[in-house]
C-alpha cells in the first residue's frame, strides 16, 4: 500500500523518497550536533521546529508532495536523543531524554512545525483542540499562551499517533519498531527486516492516516490483515511474499495508504542503525 521500488503513486514515487532522504540527513545532522552541545543546560539552542521546518521547505523544492513531515517529525527529535546520549549511557534512556528535550522546546519551535504542516499540507494534521494552523491568528495565539512543540502535540496526540509517540516516551518504537529490528538484523536481508517491522506495528497500532481518511473501521481491518500475515507466514518465505504482494495489491486497489506506519518503520529502522554502528564504533 506504500511506494517502494516496484510501485509509485500516481503523485508520488520511489525517487522522490530518495531525494527527500537526502535534504532530512542534513537536519538530522545540526540537531545532534546542537543536542550535544547544548543538552542538558541549553536546551532552547536545539531548535527542533527549525529543522523540522527547514527540512520540509527543502524538499518542497525538489518533490511535489508530502514525504518528509512525518519522516521528520519523527527522527528530528530523535537524532536530537541521540546528540544528547553519553557513549557510557544505554540506548533505553533515549525515550527518557527525548521527553526532556520535547519538554523544554520553544513556542517559536511550535510555530515551525505549525507552518511546516501548513506546507506539507498534511491532511488532518492542521488542527489541533485549540489551535489551526491554518488560521493567520494562531501562530500568535501559540506564542502569547507561551504553547511550545511538546504543549501542541499533546493537544493532537488523541488522534495523531506520531504526537502521542512524541509526548509518550516513544512507546510504539520502543515496543514493537526496535525490538523487532534487533531480533531480525544481522539474521535476514535489510528487506526482510524494514518488512517485519512494518507488519509488526500495522497489526498493533491502526494507521493513523487510514483512521484519518477512512475511519476505524478500515483502519483496524488494514491491521488485522497485517497480523494475519505474521501468523500464517514466517520471514523470508515464499508464502510471506506471496500474501504480502496480495497484501499491497489489495491496499492499493483501495487507496489504503498505511503511511504513518511507513514513517513509524523508517523511525524505527533509524533507532536500530544508530544503535548499531554506534555500538560497533563506525
């Protein structure tokens, strides 16, 4: 149901990813430079909306749709986590100090990534309880009420699940994204991992955008297919290629694009990486 290498979209293709993964690297970079710099004394110098906000302005430059807002809205803080880890401290404090950092942001961090939304034009992510991003009034709004990024994604975490991660100690990487990297790598083909980490978080946690789109209903049916898969099938079989081709015919006959899940597995794959070279020195 994604863009991967044998499909693209009919605005949106497999290129376009690689070209945004390029413009997000820069971005990742600054922010675990700034966190390990300024963690934990100056944490207002990490200017996570900046970068979340330089980093969609960006690719709109180069791609003509949204492939990178949840991307970075997801990995910024979290390269953010790793600039302010110590090579003595274990990679599970990484939720802990996301949290802290995510705590002490700024309003102006909120007003990015208010307008990064707005450029993305993200469907359903433009507002929140109290605040639309899409209303001329609101970015002063967020600065007066002294709103920072933490503050309004806890007001859009009831419904958009990469808030609710982000305010929540990276629950649903912490549970399935990387448990499940480190089970499979090393063992099977990086293909095979992204795979089982995609499938292990759509049967678990109903995507995001299908709710949005199409409603509970669909979204949880997308997810019981997905746990399905895993039951019947094991990793790197042809019987698992099998159903998971049928699997994405399927979803893209319907126009089910589980891409919250897509961004959770690209998340997770960065937490697992890092982990890993870190460990091995590179």
């Amino acid at each position: 149901g994604n863009v991967h290498r044998t499909q693209n979209f009919q605005n949106m293709t497999y290129e376009d990813f690689l070209i945004s993964a390029s413009v997000l690297r820069e971005n990742l970079e600054i922010v675990a430079f700034n966190a390990s710099k300024y963690y934990p004394n100056l944490l207002d110098k990490i200017y996570l909306g900046e970068a979340i906000l330089r980093t969609v302005r960006s690719t709109n430059k180069l791609v003509n749709t949204n492939t990178n807002l949840g991307i970075s809205m997801l990995m910024i803080p979290l390269s953010a986590g790793f600039g302010a880890l110590h090579d003595s401290e274990n990679i599970y404090n990484l939720p802990k100090i996301v949290d802290i950092i995510m705590k002490n942001t700024r309003p102006d961090d909120a007003v990015a990534v208010s307008k990064a939304i707005v450029l993305a034009k993200a469907g359903g992510l433009n507002k929140t309880h109290n605040y639309d991003v899409n209303n001329p009034n609101t970015l002063n709004e967020i600065v007066d009420n002294h709103v920072n990024l933490y503050d309004l994604f806890k007001m859009s975490a009831k419904y958009d699940k990469i808030s609710y991660e982000l305010v929540n100690g990276l629950p649903l990487i912490s549970k399935y994204g990387f448990p499940t990297f480190t089970k499979y790598d090393g063992e099977y083909s990086k293909n095979d991992v992204t795979l089982e980490i995609f499938l292990t978080i759509l049967s678990n946690v109903p995507d995001t955008l299908i709710t949005r789109k199409y409603g509970k209903e669909v979204a949880n049916l997308v997810s019981n297919r997905a746990k399905r898969i895993l039951k019947e099938t094991e990793i790197n079989t042809e019987e698992r290629l099998k159903q998971l081709k049928d699997f994405d015919e399927y979803l893209i006959n319907k126009k089910y694009n589980p891409g919250t899940t897509a961004d959770f597995t690209a998340a997770s794959l960065f937490v697992g990486l890092v982990d890993k070279y870190s460990n091995e020195k590179l």
